[in-house]
C-alpha cells in the first residue's frame, strides 16, 4: 500500500510565511530575551521579530510589553517553549541590550 501526503489547505505560492512560536531567544553578546517569535515577519523579512508581553506583578503592569527585531546572525539559538514558561522567565530576562560600563569621576569603579 502507498501513502501519499496530502496537504489539506494549500498555501500559494505568493502568500506570506510567517513562523510563530513561544520561545527563549539567546543572542550573541551574552544577551537573552522572552516572547512570542515570528521568522521572517511581513515588516522585516529576513528578520526575527520578538514581541515581549507586559510582565505583569498583581493585576498591575510592572514593565511594559516590547517588539525587537534581530538579524539571524545575531542569533545564537532560539528555544521554544509554552507561553507559561515564558512568562515564569519574564521577571529574570528583561530583553534590553547589556548597558555599557561607564567610567565618569572618581570612585565609581
């Protein structure tokens, strides 16, 4: 007996393909971030768009919901993970680039 696969909603040819899922994303520069991950988003294609949910801390919004988006040489890997998890992970990975050490007057070092 042959079986054949059969895709049962065709996509055509010209339609966008975007990929989402839950996930950790670990970028270069030791720089993590949590959210929903679309791949090659409609507004930046060859691109990986994160959109970080507002981390919320009894009913009230503690930090803000973002979107970043990484070019995949950035990237060194990407996890999927449930929306639980995420949102677990939020209070500890704040997405935001590593601030620069500055060295200004006298004893702050």
């Amino acid at each position: 007996m042959t079986r054949t696969l059969v895709r049962v909603t065709p996509m055509a040819d010209n339609e966008p393909r975007e990929l989402k899922a839950w996930a950790v994303v670990e970028l270069f520069g030791h720089q993590r971030i949590v959210g929903m991950v679309t791949v090659d988003p409609i507004d930046f294609p060859g691109m990986l768009r994160v959109d970080v949910p507002d981390l919320l801390k009894d009913g009230k919004v503690e930090r803000a919901g973002f979107t970043r988006y990484f070019g995949k040489a950035a990237l060194y890997s990407v996890t999927p993970i449930s929306e639980q998890s995420v949102r677990e992970l939020l209070p500890h990975v704040d997405g935001h680039p590593a601030r620069p050490l500055s060295i200004g007057g006298a004893g702050e070092w």
